[in-house]
C-alpha cells in the first residue's frame, strides 16, 4: 500500500527500516480507507514516521502511545517553533501523530485510556455509579456523561467515602453550584446528586433517609412558552440548503427529520440502515429511557435521506446513516446536528429564539397543534413520557384561548 504512495525506493526502504516500518504499510491503508486525500495520506505518514523516531529517543513503547505523550509531543513541536500559527500545514504533524496513535488503538496495537476524568478508573465510586445508572436507569450515555460531570465534582468536593456524607454536607454542595445559575442548569444538579443519592441507598453506602434530602428546584409548570420558528420561516431555513454538494444534500436531510418528525439532535446522528424499514415506509427511534418507536417515514424526508445516501455519502464501514464531510468520514455526533441547524438559520437569516436543533422540535409540535392534530397524538411522534409534558404546545394557540378570556366587566360611572 505504502508503494502506491511514495515511488523512489530509496524513500520506501528510509520508511521500512525505521521505528515506524512494522506499522507504516498498515497505517497508510487504514489512512487511504477513511477517505484522506492523496497529499494527506503523505504527510501523515512521513510525519507519523518523525513522530516515532521521536518516541524510540525517548523511550516509549508504540503499544503504550496514549494522549498523555501527544501532550508532551505538542509541546516538543511548539518549543521548536513546528507549530506556527497561521502558517499552511501548521499542525501536520501533530495531527499526523495523533492519527498514528488512533490507528493503533483501533487496531488493537495500542490501549486507548480514557479521556474523560470522570471516568477514571482511580476512581471506583464513580465508576461503580456510571454503570449503576446505565444498567438499571436506563439512561441515554449522553445523559450519564452529564450526571457523571456533576457527581465527579461532588466526590472531588465531599470525598469517596460515602458513609461520611450528611445531610447538611450534600445540601450545601448543591446550594453551591446551583447559586448565579437559571432553572435549567439547577435542575441538572438536583437530578445528578438525586441520581447518586438513590445509587448509595442502592448499594447500602448512605441511609435510605437520604433520598428525599435534596428539595426541588423552584419553578412553575408549564410557566414559559415554547420557543419556535413559524412554518414559513422552518421551510426557508430547509431550502437554505444546496443540495448540490456534499454537505448540503446531508444538512438538508438531518433539517427534514428535525422539522417534519421533531426529532432530538441525538435521534438522528444515532440513525443506522438498519433503522430504516423503506418497505413499510418507518423508521426506529431509540428515545429517552432506550424506549424503542417506529415512527412514520414521510415522503419527502426518505427521498432526502436516498439522494444523500447514493449520490453524496462517504464510502464508509459505519452503519450510521450520516458521515462527516471531512476525512475521517465518521459518524456525527450530535452536537454536530445542533451545529448543522444553528448555521441553516444563520444563513437563511431568520430570527428565532434561540439557534439550535431543538427549535425544529417545538416548532414541528406548534405546526401540528394548528393543524389540529391532537394532544395526544403529538405526544406520541414526540415520544413524551405523559400528556402534560405535551400539554405546554396548548399555549401556542392563541385563537382558542382567546375564546377562553372572559371579558373584562365594564363599569358605569357613579
């Protein structure tokens, strides 16, 4: 593979016989097979091959290369002025080695630690949490990287020792980091401490008493109206796609499934083929909770997802449905939706009340609402858990609550 990029055999025997020769070959195919370029391929392995020359120097072993030696390579580039910013190429080679040392541990050469410090195994507590809750609440992993942030501070704050925990101690870290912040955020850090409260009783680290010691955020239900965008202005945002390339025939496809279904920016970077009965005319969708619903499959939404998938999609191993636009050609991930959307209403000029992918969701349930469509049956496409949560769409018909006002009394002057 590596002849098909570099011809001089001079150069090939330079690039077999030095700390990178047992991998480069290997590494050049998995590089080829992501979709990089032909120049990029290049420079990846000739800085992959400087890069291990590097690691021999200093002794490091290809099967222990982790993000803790990228860190120490970076900052080996930058002291000797290989990072230069605003320069073409700035950060080929560090980006090389970060390449070099992801294809070892995909392919198993190498062990890929973890990243997020709240999932560090020197922590047991934490981890012990993470899969409690994945495993018996059955919560989405985004979810549990949520609650996992918070609880990590709160062991950071309070200690690993769950039986020196009191009431007043886990009061006070709440009070603490909900001060200066909206309801949103606030009811995030009750949920998250609730969640470790109940794990504790669980696993009899924390008197059963604990469980109802965290009071609930003040607010009021159904107090704020939905934030949407009107019909027409959904449909300008949609057509501010150009179809005609790559990343507009997939932005075009993702605004059709959060416009006409109301679908959640993780529901769709999750799609898969496998999802997608184009038979019957449905599609699968694995909400809150990992509950599983086949919801309908609108025409112009599947004719969207079918132009992008034959003319524009990535060759690709992935079963998801929706690639990057950029070498490697991966999955997205959802905030990469949000990301799509926030830019489609840029560009289309539209004010809303805020950017993102879940505006499409409240303006697909508003849509539905005045073209009387029930409750009831909006709840279900959104796949809300009761009716009252769906209930707040109500507001947004101003016609009919206007039919509710009862006229203010007139008053004869004395």
């Amino acid at each position: 593979m590596l002849k098909d990029y570099y011809f001089a055999s001079d150069v090939l025997s330079q690039f077999m016989s030095g700390p990178a020769g047992p991998y480069v070959d290997n590494f050049t195919q998995w590089l080829k097979m992501r979709g990089y370029a032909f120049i990029t391929v290049r420079h990846y392995v000739r800085n992959a091959a400087k890069f291990m020359e590097w690691a021999t120097q200093n002794d490091i072993a290809p099967e222990t290369l982790s993000q803790t030696h990228l860190d120490v390579y970076r900052q080996f580039l930058e002291s000797n002025d290989k990072l230069r910013s605003g320069q073409p190429g700035t950060y080929i080679s560090y980006s090389a080695a970060r390449g070099f040392v992801s294809f070892l541990q995909a392919s198993g050469l190498a062990t890929k630690k973890p990243s997020a410090k709240y999932d560090s195994p020197e922590i047991p507590l934490l981890r012990e949490f993470r899969e409690w809750i994945l495993r018996h609440r059955g919560i989405a992993d985004a979810t549990c990287n949520n609650y996992s942030r918070i609880v990590f501070d709160l062991v950071r704050t309070l200690g690993d020792v769950p039986e020196k925990y009191t009431v007043q101690s886990l009061r006070n870290f709440v009070s603490d980091r909900i001060g200066g912040y909206g309801p949103g955020q606030a009811d995030r850090v009750v949920t998250s401490v609730r969640s470790f409260i109940k794990f504790l009783i669980a696993t009899n680290s924390c008197p059963s008493t604990f469980e109802h010691i965290i009071p609930s955020v003040a607010g009021w239900r159904l107090s704020r109206f939905p934030r949407y965008m009107i019909a027409d202005d959904v449909e300008k945002v949609i057509k501010s796609c150009d179809p005609l390339t790559q990343t507009g025939a997939r932005d075009y496809a993702i605004l059709l499934l959060l416009a006409r279904l109301g679908l959640r920016a993780g529901d769709v970077a999750a799609l898969t083929f496998n999802d997608i009965d184009w038979m019957q005319g449905t599609f699968r969708v694995m909400g809150k909770g990992r509950r599983e619903v086949q919801l309908p499959l609108p025409q112009d939404v599947g004719d969207a997802i079918l132009y992008y998938i034959d003319k524009w999609r990535p060759k690709s191993g992935s079963h998801r449905v929706f690639l990057t636009t950029i070498a490697p050609f991966s999955p997205i991930a959802s905030h990469v939706v949000s990301q799509i959307a926030r830019r489609a209403i840029l560009r289309a000029r539209i004010k809303t009340p805020f950017h993102g992918a879940h505006v499409f969701r409240h303006s697909a349930a508003t849509a539905m609402l005045r073209q009387g469509v029930p409750l009831e049956k909006i709840g279900r496409i959104l796949r809300h858990e009761s009716i009252e949560t769906t209930t707040i769409y109500a507001k947004v018909d101003v016609g009919m609550l206007q039919q509710l006002v009862i006229p203010w009394p007139k008053v004869t002057k004395c």
